[in-house]
C-alpha cells in the first residue's frame, strides 16, 4: 500500500455539496514540467550525497522524459537507482531536502493552469490529492506548499531513522496508481465515479479508467489519441507546444549531450 501524506484542504461552504468525491493529479509532466525526481537528485548532488556520474545518469533520463514523454523502463531504472543511493541516508536528511526541492527546483516548474484546476476542485469542496511514482516525502512536501488534501507516493523502507535501499511494497505506477485510490476511497468514503482524474502519460489510464472523470493534461501521443477516441478532455499547457517538439526532435543528440554536459557542468562549479 502506497505511504499518505494528508492536510486539511476542504471548503466548508460547498463541503456538503461534493461530499465523496476527489480530483487525483499526477505530477511529473502534468503538475510540473519533468521528473521531479531528477530534481531531487540533483539537490543531493550539491549536498555531496550523490556523484556527478550519479547525476548524469538522471539528467539523461530527465532529458528523454521532457522530450518524448514518460517511459515505464526509464521510471523504474531512475527509481531504482535513487533507493540503492538513498541506502544509509537519514529521514530528516531528505524531509528538510524535499522542502529545499521545492522552493529552489519545483515551485517554478509547476504549470498554472494544472495548479488552478487543483484550486477549482478544492474550492468545490472536493479533496485534492497527489498520486506519484515520486517519493511519498517528495509528493507531501508538494501537497502540503499548495494545501492539497494530501498525496499518495512511492514509500522508501526505514530503519532506525534510515533508508535502507528497498522499497515498501511497489513503486506507485501504472495500474499501482488505480489500485492506490481504490483503497483510497473506500478509507476517505469517496465515490469513484463521480472523482476525476488528471494525467500526462499514457502509462496512467489504470488511474484514469478508475474514476468517472478523466482529464489528460499535456498528454503524449497515446494518450492523446486515447483521450480523443474516448471524447476526454485535454489541457495542454505547454505554450507553443507544436512549434517546440519540432524544434527539439530537429536538435542533433549532440545538442541534448552539450546540454546536459553544460548544466552539469554548471552543478559542478557550485
């Protein structure tokens, strides 16, 4: 069962009205542009937990994952990876991290129009929650900042006050995400069919498919085909979204290196 982060987000006024139901977001792609995860890994390298190599290997990743979407192999590679370097790590190490994430990487990576709808749904009275591959630590720091209900997350083993390496039950992805609601609903006493949904990928319809109201949002071409075969709605928020993808498949995988390259380079200069 995925970890849950919880904060009181509900609009008493309107509370009765929307009684049983909830809006689960997403959040690499669909809340915030990227992996939130590559973020985190690169803090860790400046705090000398991580090495550049380490880095370097998400920041390709994180590169491939803006470029053509969410892939389920790169997800579990970069997930496994954080766990076996997280292993010996302190919890109030990465607690006072997630916070330092947030306010220097992820704050100005958050879409507004994803942000508003959070903000439309709680002002309904509807609770509000993350459902991420991210770390749960990762994902309630985010919910807690914007004073969403609460977050469902990928839950590290601890011991002692300790990572050690291994995960607690599964990453929280794909078809993990819609069983992770259904037990969700039946402790918050929600009705599925009558909650919506919101993600970017493809990967993410057992999550879609389990609530009355699916929403794609900055979706990648399955799932936009997808959503449009099934008359769902699609929010796109990337501005000039078009013109940008041809840019960037344009760019010769020389350019991506340099990129990368650069902006290593610039970590390593701090």
């Amino acid at each position: 069962m995925p970890d849950v982060t919880s904060n009181s987000a509900e609009a008493p006024s309107t509370a009765a009205v929307h009684q049983g139901e909830a809006a689960f977001f997403d959040v690499d792609n669909t809340l915030m542009k990227g992996a939130s995860l590559f973020h985190v890994a690169r803090k860790m390298y400046q705090k000398r937990a991580f090495t550049l190599q380490d880095v370097a290997g998400f920041a390709w990743k994180q590169a491939k994952f803006i470029l053509r979407g969410e892939n389920m192999n790169d997800v579990h590679s970069v997930q496994d990876s954080a766990q076996k370097l997280a292993a010996g790590i302190s919890t109030e190490f990465i607690r006072q991290l997630g916070e330092e994430v947030y306010d220097e990487m992820i704050v100005s990576k958050i879409w507004p129009g994803t942000k508003a709808l959070t903000q439309e749904h709680l002002k309904s009275g509807r609770q509000v929650w993350l459902v991420t591959a991210t770390p749960v630590e990762v994902a309630g720091v985010i919910a807690s900042r914007l004073n969403l209900t609460g977050a469902l997350g990928t839950v590290a083993e601890i011991a002692d006050g300790v990572y050690t390496g291994h995960l607690v039950g599964e990453i929280l992805h794909g078809p993990a995400k819609g069983r992770a609601i259904e037990e969700l609903a039946v402790r918050e006493d929600l009705d599925l069919t009558r909650c919506w949904a919101y993600s970017d990928s493809y990967n993410d319809i057992p999550l879609l498919t389990t609530v009355g109201n699916p929403v794609a949002i900055n979706p990648d071409a399955k799932l936009r085909k997808h959503a449009k075969e099934n008359n769902w709605p699609i929010y796109d928020y990337r501005s000039g979204r078009r013109a940008a993808t041809l840019g960037l498949k344009a760019a010769t995988g020389a350019g991506v290196v340099y990129g990368l390259w650069k902006g290593i380079s610039m970590m390593r200069k701090r």
